[in-house]
C-alpha cells in the first residue's frame, strides 16, 4: 500500500515535470533562438504532449490501467521531444536536451535494466529521425549528443544499480530485524508467564508450608492412638512430609543455590529403562517396544534431569493414548549426538501446534498444563541439547532429544 502511493506521487511529479520542461523548453526557443522555427508545429506538439501527459495522469487513478501508464509514460516523452527535434533543425535543436532528460526521468520510476532499454529507445529514436533528416555536415555533432547520451543512460544505470543493491540490503536487514523481534516477543511473552507462574508458585509454597505444619500436629496426635503395627506408616508419613516442607522451603527461598552440573552416572540405556518401567506399571494399557543399545555413550547431563525429561515425553505418550496404544521408544547415536525418540499412536496434533506446543501454558489436551514440553526443552538446553516434535508417520507424535557426547562410544546388543 506505501509503496503503491509512494509510487503514484512519483509518477504524478514525472508527468508535470515533463510537461513543464516541454513548455518551457519551447518558450526559451522561441525567445532565445529566433533563428529557430517555433511556430505552429510546435505549438502542436506541445499541446499533443499536454493531452497525452493528462490521459496518463487520469489513468493513474485505475489500479488496472495504472501500470499501463507508468510503462507509456516514456513512450510518450520520447516521441514529443524526438518531434520537437525534427521540426527544429534536427540535431542541433536545443531539444535534443529533452532525451537525456527523458532518461533521468525514467530512472525516477524504472529499475537498471529499463533505463538501459529507454537509454537505447531514445539514442534509437535520435538517430532515427537525424537520418530522415540527413547528416548534412554534422555528423560531429551527432556522435557527441549521442555519447552525452549513452553516459548519461550509464550514469543513471549505475546510481540506480546502487539503490536496487542498498534496497535489497536493507529488505535483508528488515527480514532479519523483523524475524529477531519475533523471537525476542516470543521470548518476552513466555517470561510474562512464567512470572505469572512464579507468583502463584509462591503462594502455593506459601499454603503447603501451613499445611505441613498442621499435618505435623495430626501426626502428633496420631503417633498417641497407633500401636507398634502402625509406627512404619507413621515415619513414612513423617518422611513425606518433610519432604514437602523441604520443597517449600526450597521455593520459597530468595536466592537459591544454582545447582551444580553434574555428568550422568548410570548412562542414557539404564535411564531410560527406569524411566520406562516406572509408567509401565501405572499404565497397564499401554504397549512399550523398547529399541535401546545396552552400552550407550554417556552425555554431559545428571541421570535426575534426563530421566525428568524422559518422564515428560512418556507421560504425554500415554496422555495422548487415553485408551491405550502404542508407544515406542528408541536411543541410538547418530554421528556426534545420542537420539532419543518417544513415539506414540495417538491422534497427533496439527500443523500450527508444532512450534506452539513448546510454549509455556499452551495445550493440545483437555486437562494439561502446557508448561511439560517448555520445561524439558529448557532442561535440555541448559546441556546443550535439543528437543524437537513432529507427526508420525502413520499418525501419533514423534519427540526427539538430540544430545551431545562426552565420551566414545561402546558397542553393545540391542534389546527390545
């Protein structure tokens, strides 16, 4: 739309310029070169040249006939200064000015590769009507307006070629400033949430720290009333709950420790077997096909962080199957990075969700958080890992977690 309107005043300011550079042209003849004949028959093509210049400025106003008139445009002041030059001595008429004017005038509306063409239009034109006309003597004359105007086409040319390569530069910068603002709106906007998840974090430590002081006292009260049998179920009860004032304490602390990276200890095979036989049990349902070497290379991630990322990836599996399926599960290295796959046979999701599921908050399911699939990706990329989702093949998802290695790998059999 700017552009188009940008365009349009150009070509508005092209056709009065012309038209004012005729008139004028014709009136400093007339008054400067009486030797000239300025009579009717320039009058004729100065008032040809007014009615064209207007027939083009009133099809301007169409969106349809606009590019016919911007394209006729130099067709029509090429043909009234090439008549001006005819009926006024030929190639020493003061209108031969006018091509070379022409010229820079296209160069307000045209690209390089045009300005060349109209440069030889109106070189083509020039030397057309001088041999109609004959040389007569002045063969002299004519190659010196014809060299002003090949270096004035070239001149045009150049400065024109400049200003399509600084375009395309700054349309190059423009994408790329436009796509970094993206990422750093998506970024902004998933701190916002976070925020927002932080806040009710806090009061949510805040209650669990009441609860568990009142839990405490009804342990108290209970430990009175139970025998021997029951005291294991009380210390477990106990240990329970101290685990949960520990997790309170830990969330509601100002400035936590960051916690120290540490290498895995077991390796990604033993990892991803605890992680799979831990929702085995609980989800009956669900059929898992394992595809895991036994001696795996071992990454630069602690056994906790994957194995927390694993358990995402299972549990949406087996959120995306609620009646069961198929989840398949494969590890193997390719090239300088251990692969993870989960697969599922559910229903998938669209095309617009592949990048969207990775936001915190966002959701494909009825009862989910959103905030699964952006906490392992952020668990992954604090080891420099990766995590990426795609359809399946023959339906479902397909989660893969690309690691790098920190050791050579060791050949082992695969178990399934």
């Amino acid at each position: 739309m700017v552009r188009s309107a940008l365009m349009n005043s150009t070509f508005e300011r092209v056709l009065l310029f012309r038209h004012l550079a005729i008139c004028t042209s014709a009136l400093l003849a007339y008054v400067l070169r009486r030797e000239i004949d300025v009579g009717y028959t320039v009058l004729a093509v100065v008032v040809g040249s007014a009615i064209a210049n207007f027939a083009l400025y009133l099809m301007r106003i169409s969106s349809r006939l606009r590019p016919i008139a911007i394209r006729s445009s130099p067709v029509v002041g090429l043909g009234a200064w090439t008549a001006l030059i005819a009926v006024t001595n030929g190639i020493g008429s003061p209108f031969v000015a006018g091509l070379s004017l022409e010229v820079m005038l296209a160069g307000m509306l045209f690209g390089s590769t045009s300005v060349l063409f109209i440069a030889g239009a109106a070189a083509a034109a020039l030397s057309g009507q001088q041999v109609w006309l004959g040389l007569q003597g002045q063969a002299l004359a004519f190659g010196l307006q014809l060299s002003f105007l090949a270096a004035t086409g070239g001149a045009v040319w150049a400065f024109q070629r400049r200003s399509e390569a600084r375009e395309r530069e700054f349309e190059r910068e423009h994408t790329r400033m436009g796509a970094q603002l993206g990422r750093l709106e998506s970024e902004l906007e998933d701190e916002r949430v976070l925020g927002g998840v932080g806040e009710n974090t806090g009061r949510l430590a805040h209650g669990l720290k009441n609860s568990v002081h009142s839990l405490r006292g009804f342990v108290s009260l209970l430990d009175a009333h139970v025998g021997t049998d029951g005291q294991p179920v009380l210390e477990a009860l106990g240990d329970a709950i101290d685990d949960l004032e520990s997790l309170a304490r830990l969330t509601l602390e100002e400035n936590p420790a960051t916690p120290s990276v540490r290498p895995m200890e077991a390796g990604p095979d033993v990892v991803l077997r605890r992680a799979v036989g831990e929702v085995r049990g609980t989800h009956p349902e669900v059929e898992w096909r394992l595809e895991v070497g036994s001696g795996l290379p071992r990454c630069g991630i602690a056994d906790e962080d994957l194995e927390e990322v694993l358990l995402i990836l299972l549990r949406n599996a087996i959120e995306a199957m609620p009646t069961g399926g198929l989840a398949m599960v494969r590890a193997e290295v390719e090239g300088e990075g251990l692969v993870i796959a989960v697969e599922d046979s559910g229903k998938g999701f669209a095309p617009e969700d592949l990048e969207l599921i990775f936001r915190p908050g966002y959701t494909t399911k009825h009862q989910g958080s959103g905030y699964g699939l952006f906490l392992a990706r952020r668990v992954l990329s604090d080891h420099d890992g990766i995590l990426t989702g795609r359809a399946g093949t023959e339906g479902g998802a397909i989660f893969e977690v690309r690691l790098p290695l920190t050791t050579e790998v060791e050949t082992g059999d695969r178990a399934s």
